[in-house]
C-alpha cells in the first residue's frame, strides 16, 4: 500500500512552485521577474516532459 504522503508530495510541489512563480510576478520586479520565470519554467517543461516526453512502448 502506498502511503498518502508518497501520493500528494509532486503535486504538492508543483502547487507551491507554481504559486510562488505568480506571485513574484505579480508582486516584485527585478530579480523576482526571473524567479518567476525559473519556477514557471520548472512546472511547464515538468508538464511538457510527463506529457511529451513518456510514451509507453507497445506490447506485442
């Protein structure tokens, strides 16, 4: 059985991440510009990769 912390811990980062990211860009200018970009960035190749990147190979 798995447990519920090994289920929610991506998604959760993923949460914070992308939570952090909006609101530096919302709040901050400068150096928070990038740190939006750097976490932004980190969810959306994590979301590209996961959705692009795995095909499954085919059984015969």
């Amino acid at each position: 059985m798995i447990k519920q912390t090994g289920i929610w811990f991506w998604p959760l980062v993923m949460a914070v991440l992308s939570a952090a990211g909006l609101l530096s860009a919302l709040l901050a200018d400068g150096v928070w510009d990038w740190v939006s970009v750097l976490t932004l960035g980190a969810v959306s190749a994590t979301a590209l990769y996961f959705s692009l990147g795995r095909s499954r190979p085919r059984r015969a």
